[in-house]
C-alpha cells in the first residue's frame, strides 16, 4: 500500500496555494509601474495621433526658441551650413553618349548651362526673391525650426527664364491640419490636410490659400478658404521617423523644454548679478520708520549709490552688505551640461551649439568633427534624394518640351538624360598633411578615384582639370616653373640622383 500511495502521489495533487508561490518578475523592468515610474505616462498612440494635437504647439515653441535663444539659432545655423554650404549642392551632368558610352560633353555641358542659368533668383523662385541656393538653405531651417516644408511645382515661366518652371514654398501653417476624415472618393481618407489613398500614397493637398497667422496684413481672422493641390505638384520634404508618419515634427522638439529652461536660468543668473552688482546694502533704522533721506517706492525707501561716493546715515541708523554669491560657481557647469543636451536632441556636437572650443583637445575635436559630418552627409543625401532629384527630373521635362534644351531622343530615352552626379559641400581636412598623403595612396591603389577626393572637398573634377591646364599654360608662357609640376619634379629627381649630369642652366624652381 506504500508504494501504491506514493505512486498516486506523483500524479495527483492538491492544487497550488497562491499566497506561497514565489513571485514571478516581468521579463522587463522599463516595463514595471512603481512609485518611481508612478507619473510615466504612455500611450500607443499611431504617429500621426501623436502629432495631430503637438504638431502646431512645437512648431510655434520651436520658432519663438530661434527668435530668441542664441543656442538654438546657432544650432540652426550650424546645420544649416554644413549641410548646404555657401554654393549649395552643385549639379554634374552625366550623360553618356550612344556609342562609345563616354561622357557626352557637349550634351552636358548644355544641360548645366541651363540648369545655371535657371537657378537665379528670379527665374527658379516664383516671388523673386530667392536663388537656388536660397532655396535649399530655406528648406534646411525649416525641417529644424517647423519639421517640413512644402515646395509646390508652378509650370509657368518667371523673370528672364524660357524654362516654364518654378517653385513656391509653402510653410506648414498653410497646410490645414484640420482637415482629417473621409474623402468623396472611396477608400480615400484625409490625414492632416493630406489625401491618402488605401496604401498611404498622397493624391492631394489642402492648403489655405493665405497664411492664417497673417493677420496683421488683411487676412481675416478664421478665414479658411482652402486650394486643393495635386500630389504630382507637391514635394513634401521632411525627415519621418516612423512608418505611418505623414507630417514631420521639428527636429528641436526634444531640446524645446531644455533650451526653454536654459533661457530662464541664464537670465536668472544674468538679474542676480545685475542685483549683487547694484545692491550695496540694506540701511536699518532703530525706529522702524521711513524719513525723507531717499525716495520711496512701493512703500521701501531707495538710496542710490555710485561709484566712489560716501554716504552719511541717519542717527541710529545702521548698514549690513549681504553677501551674493554671483556669479555663481556653478553656472559654468551647469551651462555645459545643459548645451550637451540641446546638443545631443539636434544631433550635433556641443562645440557646434556653445562655440566653446576650451575643454578640447585634438583627439576629441576630431572625433566630434567626424561624426557631425557622418549626420550632415546622411542630410545632404535626403536632400539630393527626396529634393534635388525631384525638381531636376521635373525641370529638365520643362525645358525640353518648350524648346529651351534640344536632346536627341529625350522622348524615348529620357532616363539617358536625368543621369546627374550632386556634390554637396565638403569640409577642409582635420590633418591637411596624414589626410592628402592617405588620399593618395587610395587613388594609386585604385580604392578611390580623383572624383571622389576632389568631391570630398566640394570641388568638382571637371572644373578642376581645365582650370589646371590653364594655370600650367599661363605659367609656361611666362616661363615660370613650380614645384607642383610634374614633369618638373621627376626631372629635378633625376637629375638630383646623377650630380654629374647636372645642367648650368637649369631653370630656378618657385
């Protein structure tokens, strides 16, 4: 029987008492809710759910932050010039020719003699005022101050341009972000001013016709008169950080509350220095009471001080001289972190916010440097992507259908002729002399070309090689000889290696 009962033992048994279970931890802590994660609030919100109501309050604090924080202007400005430069994102045709498949010269050099000459600001721009190059700066500020910009493609000729081509910038205000829900057409809907098809594509754009914050310059307040602009006319530039995301959000927004702050701190310090450095002290009177020896104001007497007078006391009368700490010790400090922050949300270094090259060395510089140039090229590749490529292609369809750029075969072939090379700006080496002698070693092993490290710099080789030839040239006419001559520098080798060869005459190398 004992052995009968242990049996069953093994396979029946009372059911678990829950108060002496051991308990069981989430395979996550982020995931827990205590008293310290008690005010985390969360949501599952879709990306668009999560900016339909943040959307406009982020871009106006984003905005206000520009205006009046040093810090986040300079941000902007830092991003914006090393992402776009002082010439912009230049165009190189390459065109290839049928039979051969070289370069077509010609051809090329036609397309980029157009494309310049459209790019000035009175024909690219449909209100005149912006050259190209304006244009992609206007574009990079937005994207940081508003999150997106709208450039809406106008088919008609302005200023001194045949090319019936330019482009009107919209601002994000003018998209109505209200108008959301069911569109006439079935299985469309509208998303914040945006009509979506079933997979999400936009087919149109609600844009009022005015910006409502243009209030002061007759536009009516409420005033809502909206024009639908077809998708094959818009090209909406921002940065989605999800899949479902159809508006873009600024990319300050994680940095506001800190910049925000910043503000208020420094200019609580700056009022408590002001105060330390005015406020000599405090007279006390044994009566308690205010005489006519100074000026009262909200019911406190004031005593003016200036430098290098002495001031006689009433009778009774006594003076203490408190001590401010101002500035404060701190402040410096607290500054650097805070600019860290604001640093880290824009996704640049603290030296390109603060301007404060003191705490760094050559090792550190560098490695920062490198790594904001990894993030301005991964920007000027967006660009060129969802931008540059966009308004060429539409472009270069102008211009050959109104004459202004006869190309062979554009109708049958007119990939052949949207093959272009964009060199953005580059950026001078950290290590001018480890740097060049890398490069060229690179070329002679044929890991790079001379394109690329001319490129690298913001040059362009087929510039570069004429404007070479006809430097020698003009040298040679005068009979002047370099060091950075070739030819000359293998003849002075060799003629180094052989004394006895060596010629009387021989021409002074500069």
């Amino acid at each position: 029987m004992g052995i009968v009962n242990a049996w069953k033992g093994l396979f029946t048994s009372e059911p678990p008492n829950p108060s002496v279970l051991p308990r069981r931890r989430r395979g996550y802590d982020a995931a827990t809710s205590s008293r310290l994660t008690s005010n985390w609030s969360v949501s599952n919100s879709s990306a668009d759910a999560a900016l339909k109501g943040a959307i406009a309050p982020l871009r106006y604090k984003s905005r206000d932050l520009v205006r009046n924080s040093p810090f986040a202007r300079q941000a902007v400005r830092a991003i914006e010039s090393n992402t776009i430069g002082a010439h912009g994102i230049k165009l190189q045709a390459q065109v290839r020719q049928q039979r051969g498949k070289r370069l077509d010269t010609k051809i090329n050099n036609q397309i980029e003699q157009a494309w310049s000459n459209w790019k000035r600001y009175d024909s690219c721009h449909t209100a005149g005022r912006l050259c190209f190059t304006d244009i992609e700066k206007v574009i990079v500020r937005s994207l940081v101050t508003d999150g997106e910009i709208f450039v809406r493609f106008v088919r008609k000729p302005f200023g001194r341009s045949k090319i019936p081509f330019g482009l009107e910038l919209l601002e994000a205000d003018q998209l109505d972000s209200e108008y959301t829900g069911r569109s006439s057409k079935k299985k469309n809907t509208w998303r914040m001013g945006i009509e979506q098809d079933s997979f999400g594509r936009a087919q149109n754009y609600a844009f009022l016709k005015k910006h409502p914050g243009d209030t002061p310059f007759g536009t009516p307040v409420g005033q809502r008169e909206h024009m639908l602009v077809p998708a094959s006319e818009i090209c909406h530039i921002f940065v989605s950080n999800r899949p479902s995301q159809s508006r873009g959000e600024p990319w300050l927004s994680s940095s506001i509350l800190a910049l925000h702050h910043l503000n208020g701190y420094q200019e609580s310090a700056v009022i408590r220095a002001r105060a330390a450095s005015c406020l000599q002290g405090f007279i006390s009177s044994p009566e308690g009471e205010l005489d006519q020896g100074g000026e009262v104001f909200d019911g406190d007497r004031v005593t003016e001080f200036q430098p290098g007078v002495f001031k006689y006391l009433q009778p009774g009368e006594q003076i203490s001289v408190p001590d401010f700490d101002s500035p404060n010790s701190e402040f410096p400090e607290f500054m650097s972190a805070m600019l860290r922050s604001v640093a880290s949300g824009c996704g640049i270094s603290y030296e390109s916010v603060s301007k404060d090259f003191s705490k760094t060395n050559y090792s550190s510089s560098r490695l920062s440097l490198l790594e904001d140039r990894n993030h301005y090229r991964s920007l000027q590749t967006y660009l060129i992507e969802n931008f540059h490529s966009r308004v060429f292609d539409a472009w270069l369809e102008m211009a050959t259908l109104s004459g202004a750029l006869v190309l062979p075969s554009y109708d049958t072939e007119p990939e052949r002729y949207r093959k272009v090379r964009w060199i953005p700006r580059g950026w001078d080496w950290i290590d001018p002399q480890k740097e060049i002698a890398a490069n060229k070693e690179a070329v002679r092993a044929g890991f790079k070309t001379m394109a690329d490290v001319i490129s690298s710099q913001g040059g362009d080789l087929e510039e570069l090689l004429p404007a070479r030839k006809a430097e020698m040239d003009a040298a040679a006419q005068l009979n002047l000889v370099f060091d950075t001559d070739m030819s000359t520098y293998q003849k002075d080798s060799k003629i180094s290696g052989n004394s006895n060869n060596q010629s009387d005459d021989k021409e002074e190398t500069t």
